[in-house]
C-alpha cells in the first residue's frame, strides 16, 4: 500500500541505538526522527530506553535473566518445586542431555513442534529461522542443546547463542511426549549446571507471556525491563 513501517524482526526479542554518544538526547533524537518517516511503528527498545519511557509513552515488557556466577547448587536451591519435581521424573526415566543435535534434525524438530497459527508463523518465518540457525551453527556462534530419550528420539531442543557475556536462548520447543516427561525442565537443568560458575548471564529471552514467565522463572531468573515503542497510523 506504499505505508512506510518499521517493525521487530522476528527471532529478536529487543534491540536498541548502536552509537558511540548512547545518552538520553540520542535516544530521544531517534524515536522523533523515526516517526517523522514511518507512518507505523513497532519495535522493542533495550532497557536503556527507561530514561524516555514516560515521554515517549514505551510499554514495558519482562525479559527474565539468570545470574551464573554461583555454584550449581545454589542456582538449583532456587528452582520452583515443579521444576525439580519434573527434572527428578526426567532423571528417573533416564533421558540424556546432549549437545551433538544435528542441525537438520534440530530444524525438522522445532518445525514440527511450532504452533504456527497462534505464533503467527508463517512461510518467511520458516525461511528466517533455517537461514539463523545454519548460520548462527556455521560460524560457531550458536550451540543446539537436546533432551533424548533411551531410543534417541528427540523430546525437547534449544539453540544458545553465546555473545559477549551472556548466553541467550533464542529458539526452544518441546515435543507432546517433552513436555510430559519434563523435558524441558530437564534441558535447561543441565546447561544452568554446565555453565555455573562463570561469569556469565543466561538470558532466557522471554517473556510477556504469563505462562512462559513462570516457566523461565521456575529457574530463578530475575526480572529484566525492556520496551516497545508504538505508533499509529490513525493517530496520524
């Protein structure tokens, strides 16, 4: 329709102002500036958009970020009780936690297991998530993590992207038979335990929705602040 708009790509959560003066006044010469040339606007800030939130009217959105700098068992002392419950049922049925997923088969999975209507996962999207994933697994900025079964079947799988101090879980997914054998809870047990100790983050991405948020803070991940900056054509 020739309606100029700017919006969040999909697979990220948040971005932000990449400049060398990241101060309040940048901050506020972008977002005048963007809505001088697009009609529509829909992007999520980082947390350093706090100082302009009340100016601009930016809706704040939960991320959830778990402090690795602690022995294994102190990060587990702060598990929720499902949580551990799940992992024990996990253990108890003998899964395996591996980092060797094929990527092919990590692809297959997640497409497989996506809820593609309530996701809004469309044909592009799948394009954009098999391009990230071969690239991310390619330049080995990415690993894929796994829950499998005695047969080896695939049950749960997170792809962790490591950058700077933080490792980030940016594409996860559980099978129907995952998320009744706790699966999930299992998978992220072992890679909390494979890098506790360091002095790393681990950003579980995620998130808004309710029933996410308790799952990733079921780990004992805190609550991060990020923003979406909205704008409508018809108030235009």
């Amino acid at each position: 329709l020739g309606i100029k708009c700017l919006y969040q790509p999909y697979y990220c959560q948040q971005l932000g102002i990449f400049s060398s003066q990241s101060n309040q006044k940048v901050v506020v010469d972008f977002l005048d500036y963007t809505t001088n040339i697009f009609l529509y606007i829909n992007i999520n800030l980082n947390p350093s958009a706090e100082a302009v939130s009340s100016q601009f009217k930016l809706i704040s959105k939960k991320n959830l970020l778990l402090d690795l700098n602690k022995e294994y068992s102190q990060l587990k002392a702060n598990y929720s009780e499902n949580h551990n419950r799940n992992i024990k049922k996990a253990e108890k049925t003998n899964l395996l936690f591996s980092e060797q997923t094929n990527l092919d088969l990590f692809q297959k999975f997640y497409l497989g297991n996506i809820t593609r209507q309530q996701e809004t996962f469309k044909s592009q999207h799948e394009k954009i998530f098999k391009q990230l994933s071969k690239t991310v697994i390619g330049n080995k900025t990415g690993t894929i993590f796994s829950t499998i079964d005695k047969e080896n079947n695939l049950l749960a799988a997170s792809l962790v992207l490591h950058h700077q101090n933080r490792y980030i879980n940016i594409i996860n997914t559980s099978s129907a038979m995952g998320k009744s054998s706790g699966a999930s809870q299992f998978l992220f047990d072992r890679i909390i335990q494979k890098y506790a100790g360091s002095k790393m983050i681990f950003d579980f991405e995620g998130s808004s929705v309710p029933g996410i948020a308790r799952f990733y803070e079921g780990f004992g991940a805190n609550e991060e602040i990020f923003y979406n900056f909205q704008t409508s054509i018809i108030n235009k």
